[in-house]
C-alpha cells in the first residue's frame, strides 16, 4: 500500500487531477500534500474541497494556509495571494479556515517524516520550532542565521524527510538528497511542474504546470493591491525622504499614511535584503561544493575555478550576485543598488523562492 506525498498544490486543481490520473491511487492508499495547497493559482477552493470530501486525503499545514489563520485573528497582514483567495471563498472564507486549522504541522510514516517547510538538523521533532516547520519568515531568519551552509546538507536521519516550500532546483525537479532530504515542491504554481513522491518506494511522478499561474493571477487581481502599489516602485533615496517626515504631526493624513507606508515597505526591503544575502551566499555555497566534486577541481588555477563557477551560476537570475559571492564582494548594498526599487527586490527574492509577500503586503489593502 502506497503514501502519495504532493508538492505544493497552490490552486493548481488540474495539475492535481491529472497528477492523480498518472498516480492512480486506490481508496486505501493515503495522499498526503505538503502544505500550501491555496494561494496563488486558479482554484483554491476546488483544492479545498477535494481534500475535505476525499476521505483518504489530508495536508499539513504550510506557511500559506498559516498566513490565512494569523490575518484571519488579526496577527499579520494579508498578502496579496491571501486578499485573492479571500475574495474568491467570499463568505465560506470562515468555514474554510477552520477547515485549515485542523492540519497538522508535521505527520511521521514509517518511511519518512514530512513537514511543509525546514528542520533544524539533530533536533527532535518534537522539539522543532513551529516557525522553522512551518516555513515562516521568522523561522527563515532563524535558518539562515544558524544554519550558513544549506540546512538539508546537514541532515542526518533519523528518517528520510520530506518537504515542500521552497522549489530549490528552479528546473521542475525534485531537490533529492539520497535517503535524507526529498524537496518536492517544484513550482507547480509557476510553471513548473506538480510532483508527487510516492512511498514506500521513494518514486517520483510530476506533471507540467499549466502556466505561470501566480503572474496571471496577479494582474487579473491587481485592484485588490490597491491603488499605492506605485510605491513600490520609488527608488531608495525617494522612499527614504517619504519615510523621514512620517513623524510630522502636521501632514495632512494622506501624506502621512503615504509616509508611514513608505517607512514600513523599507522596513519590509530592509528584512527582505538580509533574506536575500544569506540566500545567495547559500546557493553560492551548494554550488562550489557540487564543483568542487569534480575530478580535476584541485588542480585548478584560481582563475580557471572563477571562471567555471562563473559558468556554473551563469543559468541562475541572480547569476551576477552568485558571482559576486564567490569572489567575496557580495554585501547587502551592492543587492540594494541593483534591485533599485522594492519591486526590483521583491523579483529578486521570488528566483531565490522567497517570500516576497510581506513587500506586497505593504500595500495591500492600504487605501
Ligand atoms: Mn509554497
């Protein structure tokens, strides 16, 4: 009898179905998603429901469904992709979100130990930060600050893990490290693919994406942004002068609330550069270790190594940072200059698979 393990849905209903069609499960074969079944795809609510009505379906939580539950109580901000699933459940908004409060933050086989987002290496699960988990921002922070080289490198067991969130290949492949770390999300919502990891056999099925759904979705839902979105779009030195007078009493309140926004998107910039540098010096890091395995590396010239590392991260967007870190000049600056705006770094975050919701969020339903 088989476990189905799916990456990250993201409202990708047709994907799903058609990952089924290929897997073809039976009613006594679990499927189990990853976490982030909503959220920016087409179907959210079809998702939903497939997983409530389909009796030997469930999911764990992801940091999106997480991200519904806190700005439901008030805790966060909604993001965009939460402001769109919001608006299309309209009012069965509240009867989903119970629904998503039932799912467990992590589920143990007897082949493997499944989470949505990170796990800190030789720490219990039990006693794994929820942040961490979960795959929230702050438990991101809390990864990279702890964890320099990439934390599924440093895994060992006691059982094979699997999780979702970040698509770290980039390439609609499975990030698979031998009997230790299977990362199966692969970007469905992006035009990747919809994977699925089937035990006890550790078997990879996927099926392509229908197209980079989330871009589509957000035009279509631009309004929801609402209308200050141009903000995002000031340079540094234009949102600093905004953000410098947000104390005076005086301004009338447009101007105010525009100068507490513009204060609040270089805060967001501000965590989201940190996120981004450490990020960076990690994919530098995986890289040069994968080169150094080749046969002929130590015999390289200094020269002859910048080069072919150069052509290692040449496929990457952020090729040019990758490059920078490899020589040792990467500095938070440097990233800050050529994203420009908060938008320009927002893109940048999002070819790394981070988060750049929270810089959306900053506009978001703000007028
Ligand atoms: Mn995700």
């Amino acid at each position: 009898m088989r476990h189905i393990i799916i990456g990250d849905i993201h409202g990708c209903y047709e994907e799903l179905m058609e990952l089924l069609d290929v897997v073809a499960p039976t009613a006594d074969e679990g499927i189990i998603a990853i976490g982030d079944i909503v959220d920016r795809g087409p179907d959210s609510e079809k998702v939903l429901e497939f997983f409530r009505d389909t009796a030997n379906a469930m999911s764990i939580i992801g940091n999106h469904e997480r991200k519904h539950l806190m700005s439901a109580k008030g805790k966060t901000r909604p993001a965009l992709s939460q402001l769109i699933v919001k608006a299309q459940l309209s009012d069965r908004y509240d009867d989903w979100l119970a629904f998503m409060e039932t799912f467990p933050r992590h589920i143990e086989l007897d082949e493997a130990i499944l989470v949505h987002g990170m796990f800190e290496p030789g720490v219990p699960l039990e006693q794994q930060r929820e942040t961490v988990v979960i795959g929230t921002l702050t438990g991101e922070r809390f990864m990279t600050e702890n964890y320099p080289s990439p934390w599924y490198d440093q895994y060992a067991g006691p059982k094979p893990l699997i999780v979702g969130h970040h698509d770290y290949m980039r390439s609609g492949e499975p990030l698979v490290r031998e009997g230790q770390v299977y990362g199966i999300d692969t970007g469905a919502a992006h035009g990747g693919r919809l994977t699925a990891l089937l035990l006890p056999g550790f078997e990879f099925v996927s099926v392509p994406s229908r197209g980079d759904h989330w871009t589509r979705m957000r035009a279509e839902f631009a309004t929801l942004a609402g209308s200050s979105k141009s903000d995002l779009d000031l340079d540094w030195a234009k949102l600093t002068e905004f953000a410098a007078s947000s104390h005076m009493e005086a301004l009338p309140t447009p101007q105010r609330e525009r100068a507490q926004r513009c204060a609040m998107i270089l805060k967001e910039s501000d965590k989201l550069l940190g996120l981004i540098h450490d990020r960076i010096k990690e994919l530098h890091i995986s890289m040069l270790s994968e080169l150094e395995q080749s046969d002929d590396w130590s015999a390289l010239e200094l020269k002859q190594r910048t080069s072919r590392f150069a052509q290692r991260a040449q496929a990457h967007p952020a090729a040019q940072h990758l490059i920078a870190s490899y020589r040792g000049f990467l500095d938070r600056e440097r990233i800050s200059k050529r994203a420009k705006t908060p938008r320009g770094l927002a893109r940048i975050a999002e070819t790394l698979g981070i988060d750049s919701d929270t810089i959306n969020g900053t506009c978001d339903g703000a007028s």
